[in-house]
C-alpha cells in the first residue's frame, strides 16, 4: 500500500538528497531535476530544515541512532559553512554569487536546525553555535522589528534592494523569531522574548484587512509561501507568549487562504503578479497550521479543508521506479501557453513539509498543541 509519510521520508533519507562527500558531508541538495537526472545545489536553509526534520522523524519512532549520525552531520556542515564564509550564505555550486551574501532568514532557520540537533544529541557544541547564529541576526533587526535581509560579506554589512523578492524586508521574516523563542525556553532570557515580540507585532504593517499579508510592507503583491512563514511565527509566538493576537491574525489569513482555495484543493502561490503556479510546500504549510490551530480549541473547524488539501497534495507526489524519484514532492502545477505543467523538479522542503503535514494529518486526533516545538 503506498503511504505518503512513508514514502516520502525514503525519498529524504536514500535517494542521495543529503550528500556523502568527505568535502560537503551532510549538506542537502535544493531538489532533483527530473530532466537532467542530476541534484541541484547544496543548499545550507534548506539542511537547517532536514535537521528538524530528523528530529521530528526520531520522536515518531522513538530512537534511531542513524537519524542522530545524519543530524551531526549536516550540524557540522552549516558550522563550517559559517566559519568559512562569515555567515550562512545561500547555496554552494560552482556560482561564486551564492556565497557572496548570507541571509538573515535562512540563518533563523539554521538556529532552529542546530537546537534540534542539540535536543537529539546534548552535545553543547551545537547549543552554543546556535546561539552565534542568532547573535549574528540580531544585528540585522531594526528597532521597528523589521529585518534587514541579508548582509553583504564583502562590505560586512547588512543591506536590502529591490532586485528580487527575497532581497526586500518581508514578512517572512517574522518566522525568524522561533530558534530565538526556542533559546528563551531554555534561558529565559527576556531580551530574547522582547527582541521576538518587535518582530512578530510586525504582522501589522503587512496583513491586509482581508486576512492577506502582503509579501512586503505597501506592496499588493501577496506569496502564500511567505505568507505561512509569517504565520508560522506568529503561531509558535501565540505558544509561548499566549498573546491572542497573533493567534486571531493567524485564523484571519488562514480564513483567506480558504476563501482562495480552488475545488481541487490548490491555492495560487502567486497574487497580483503576473506568476501563476500551485505549489506544493505552501499547501503542506497550511495543512501543518491548520491542524496545529485545531489542536489549540480542541475542535475539528478546518478538517474537512485539510482533507481537501491533502487530497490536492498528493497529486504532486512522484510515483516512480527510480529511486532518485519516487516519493518525493514535485514542486508545482505551473501555467504556460500550452496550459497547466507540472515542473519536473523534486523540492527538498517541499518534501519536508509534506513528510510532517501527513504525519500531522494521520495522527489528527491525538496532536497536542505542544507539537508546535517540532514545526520547522
């Protein structure tokens, strides 16, 4: 019988997606192109997340010591890479451009890795490193709670332009208050708490009185991926904090997102732009918070949706002989001239995502809203 949860997390753990390479040992590709046959850059968020993801796998099955060797791994790969180029850059192929810029979020994300791999292992080692990580973004976060989105290496600053989206301060960044959330569960550390409250009361200048939340402060433009980042912050923020407006902006967007959600369960990634695609990670994210919501009120509001979107989800999951393939997530159903497509590329966190949606979805009646530590 095929099982996506099952199917999905051999195609994380053995199609080659995680690299094996004395050099790079740990680091985990972007995704695998179908056409090429070949995997796509090292991509050092991109680890921080199967990191977490790992964690998320050993607490299901309650101990695997390979699931540990494997989160080293990939833990010391992102230290190294921070060492070596001064912050976590974007990706490492044979493009210098990737490693000339190191990113506030993906950083954020990184943390969240590290302290993961701490949970599994107590090696202080990675404690404290996550901590430098979220020292290092700290520099980028204004007093207004806005993050700048990426520092500059050579000139040793922080920077934003408006060249591409994830260049501009947005709300995405508003998830990058979770490894700092998660530093002040273990220290109580109240600037950590204080610095995490400016961030997130930064949802203000991005919803929309719809619910919506704009990909970046004034603009129209709205991205659900990012949009989930945001509330994915949000969320984990109503955790600790029990502040019930981030709570009430969450089921504001998540109410949007509803109303957008076409009868095969897709959601557009892209509004207002002249992108039109239906992408698979941005679905797993919404499955993952609606079931995290439900769990709060103890009722079954969005369980029904969470069908429908499941359903739609697992039309982009790959059957297929090849291991290199099957069970993997296809990135999205995109729109061109000879109509909708699928784009024959195997996303690495789309994959992660929809490991833990289904996992989160088989399970719906016993999660607690303490799972939220695990999200990533």
């Amino acid at each position: 019988m095929f099982r996506p949860y099952d199917e999905v997390k051999n195609w994380i753990l053995e199609s080659g997606l995680v690299e094996k390479t004395l050099e790079n040992q740990g680091g985990v590709h972007s995704f695998y192109d179908e056409g090429l046959k070949s995997f796509g850059f090292l991509y050092p968020e991109i680890t921080g997340y199967f990191i977490s993801t790992l964690r998320y796998i050993h607490k299901n099955e309650n101990s695997n010591s390979h699931l540990i060797d494997l989160a080293k791994a990939s833990s010391d790969w992102l230290i190294s890479i921070f060492e070596n180029y001064g912050g976590i850059v974007m990706g490492i192929d044979n493009q210098k451009t990737k490693t000339s810029l190191a990113f506030s979020f993906d950083t954020a994300v990184c943390a969240k890795g590290l302290l993961d791999c701490y949970s599994l292992t107590n090696e202080k080692k990675y404690f404290e490193y996550a901590e430098k990580f979220v020292e290092w973004i700290k520099v980028s976060i204004e007093t207004n709670g806005t993050v700048k989105p990426y520092k500059d290496l050579e000139k040793n600053i922080f920077m934003e332009n408006d060249d591409v989206w994830y260049k501009q301060k947005g709300c995405l960044n508003i998830k990058s208050v979770i490894p700092f959330l998660t530093l002040f569960n273990y220290n109580n550390d109240q600037e950590l708490l204080k610095i995490s409250n400016n961030i997130c009361n930064t949802f203000r200048k991005y919803q929309n009185n719809d619910g919506s939340f704009s990909m970046h402060e004034g603009s129209s433009v709205i991205n659900l991926h990012t949009q989930c980042y945001a509330l994915e912050g949000l969320l984990f923020s109503y955790y600790i904090t029990k502040n019930n407006d981030y709570l009430e902006s969450c089921k504001r967007s998540i109410h949007w997102s509803i109303q957008n959600m076409k009868k095969n369960g897709s959601i557009p990634l892209w509004f207002n732009t002249k992108y039109h695609s239906n992408a698979s990670y941005p679905i797993a994210q919404l499955i993952r918070l609606m079931v995290l919501i439900d769990s709060i009120d103890h009722e079954e509001k969005y369980r029904s949706t969470v069908k429908t979107l499941t359903t739609f989800l697992s039309t982009l999951q790959a059957q297929s002989t090849n291991p290199k393939i099957n069970g993997g997530f296809y990135e999205e159903f995109y729109k061109s001239i000879f109509g909708w497509k699928k784009r024959k590329k195997l996303n690495s966190w789309g994959s992660m995502f929809a490991l833990q949606s289904f996992s989160l979805v088989d399970n719906y009646d016993k999660i607690s809203f303490d799972m939220i530590e695990f999200l990533y």
